[in-house]
C-alpha cells in the first residue's frame, strides 16, 4: 500500500510543480525577480549561462532539502516529493532548455503537433522583451489555440 501513496505522492507533487512553474514565472520571475529573468527575455551577454539559470538552483536545493528530511529524519513522504520536483525539473530542461530554446542541439526536428504548440506559445512569450506583458503558461499545459 505504501508504494501506492508513494507513486501518487510523486505523480501530485510533478503536477504541482507545473503550477508552481507558472506561478513563480508569472509573479516573481516576471515581478521582484526580473533582474535575474531579463537576460532570459533579452540576451545581453556572450556567455552560455544566464543569471535567470539561478531559479534551477533553487528548485534543485528544494528537492535537495526533501531528499535530506526523508535521509536524516525517516521521514517516508519526503522521498517522492524530493523525486516528483526532481522529475519535473529535468522534465522542465528537455522541453524549455534543450527542446525550445536549443541551448543543446538535440531535438531539433520533432514535429508533431503538441511540439509545435508548445514552440509557438512559448515564441509568443518572448516576443515581449519587458517584464511586462508576457503571456506565460507551464510546460505541459497549453492553450489549444496554439495548437493549429
């Protein structure tokens, strides 16, 4: 029974980060945080990392504090948590980082419709250079008028 509650808990926790992604882009990456997502919206530099690649670093220390409250403390529920944000942030890499932004040359060339959606929504995101204005959606949830 306990693997049950293990599979859902991490299954809830990787749908929850898909909001909490949409809620910390829209309110503080897009908000008090911007100075660290600019160069994501406006490239200024020569160099392959970002200030707005600090945001990784703090999900990984969340998933990090989880790993470690389930190995010092036994406490059970932290483990799938600790791996649900930790599946959701290479999940996050492959499709924002590597799949639509290029940042690795892998994937270029899918082309199936739910692709091409996610590439046009998140194109629309980015023509606005500010902090403002910005249409912003998750990663797995897309609005079906992207998808034509």
């Amino acid at each position: 029974m306990q693997v049950l509650f293990w599979i859902a808990i991490f299954l809830v926790t990787f749908l929850i980060m898909e909001f909490m992604a949409w809620f910390i882009h829209k309110y503080v990456m897009h908000g008090f945080l911007w100075n660290l997502h600019e160069d994501h919206h406006h490239k200024t530099h020569d160099s392959w990392f970002e200030k707005n690649d600090w945001f990784f670093v703090f999900f990984a220390s969340v998933s990090i504090t989880f790993k470690l409250l389930h190995s010092f403390l036994d406490l059970w529920w932290a483990l799938p948590i600790s791996a649900g944000i930790f599946a959701y942030g290479v999940a996050y890499f492959v499709v924002h980082d590597i799949f639509i932004h290029q940042r690795f040359k892998w994937l270029r060339k899918a082309s199936n419709v739910y692709a091409k959606g996610v590439r046009r929504a998140h194109k629309i995101h980015h023509k606005h250079l500010g902090k403002e204005k910005g249409e912003n959606f998750g990663m797995l949830i897309v609005p079906l008028k992207y998808f034509k």
